[in-house]
C-alpha cells in the first residue's frame, strides 16, 4: 500500500488544493494531508485541519493532520512514501524542485510527485484568497463551502 502525503499551509484551503487530493486519492491507496503549522498564518492550525478535514471528507482514503515539524518527519511518522506537491507555474516548480532534492538528502525513502494543477485552479492562489476576502469580496467560487464562512468570519464582512 502506498501512503501518500499532501504538505502545505492551506491558510486558506482553496479548490485547487482539494482538486490536488481528489487526483492523488485517485492514484494513491491513502492521501494524508499535513497541515503545517505557522504563527503567521489567518486561520490556526487547529482551524486549518477542521477546514481542510471538512472539505475532503467525502475521499475516503483522505485524512488530515498536523505538522508541527519538518515534512519529512511527519511523512515517516505517517507511513507516506510519497510528498505530493501541486504546480501552478514554472515558479512553483522552480521552488518545489529545490525543496525535493533537500528532502530526498534527508530522507531517502521519500520521493516526490507533482500535479499540475487543472486549468480552472491555475491563477488560484491562498495569498489571493486572503486578499479578496480581507477586501470583503465574495470568494465562495475559490474555496470551499465551509471556508467561506470562515473568511467572513474572520474579516468580519458578510459577504453573501
């Protein structure tokens, strides 16, 4: 069986990213989504895991966590022989590229995958999210149900 494992943020968790597990839960026996934790970010890590769990909840071979450590650490702890990892750009892969060769010097046994994202999710970012939202814009086309609601919320706007 193989484990795979989805790492980021998710401050917060937007369509593209559940687009992202939705296909790896389609080529893996089971996708663990490592929430890691920032002191920086909008939503606790808490409230990202309860958000990001709420929005997979119908992939039944994904499941959420917290990462309070390095990646790697986790995916061992976890099982997972695989990071997933999601591309928008050739930016992204860029950065992603680098943080594989590191991850594979320090953990051999994990191996890295990437998704390209689907066309609708290609200018979707978190950051973006954030902004809109912070700016009182509707962003309940960009994100999940449940996330919406938190962004308004949170800003305190009511966006409809």
């Amino acid at each position: 069986m193989t484990t795979a494992m989805y790492p980021g943020r998710f401050d917060p968790v937007t369509l593209g990213h559940v687009d992202i597990v939705r296909r790896a839960a389609s080529l893996y026996e089971e996708v663990v989504v490592a929430v890691a934790d920032s002191r920086s970010a909008l939503f606790s890590t808490d409230e990202r895991v309860a958000l990001f769990s709420e929005a997979v909840a119908d992939i039944p071979n994904a499941r959420v966590v917290a990462n309070y450590g390095l990646t790697v650490d986790c995916a061992r702890a976890e099982g997972a022989t695989v990071l997933v990892k999601g591309l928008r750009s050739t930016t992204d892969f860029s950065y992603e590229f680098d943080m594989a060769l590191m991850n594979r010097r320090m953990a051999p046994d994990v191996d890295s995958a990437f998704l390209m994202t689907s066309v609708e999710y290609l200018v979707l970012s978190a950051s973006r999210v954030r902004e809109l939202a912070g700016f009182g814009l509707d962003v309940s086309d960009l994100v999940p149900e449940g996330v919406a609601e938190a962004l308004r919320e949170k800003f305190g706007n009511g966006n409809e």
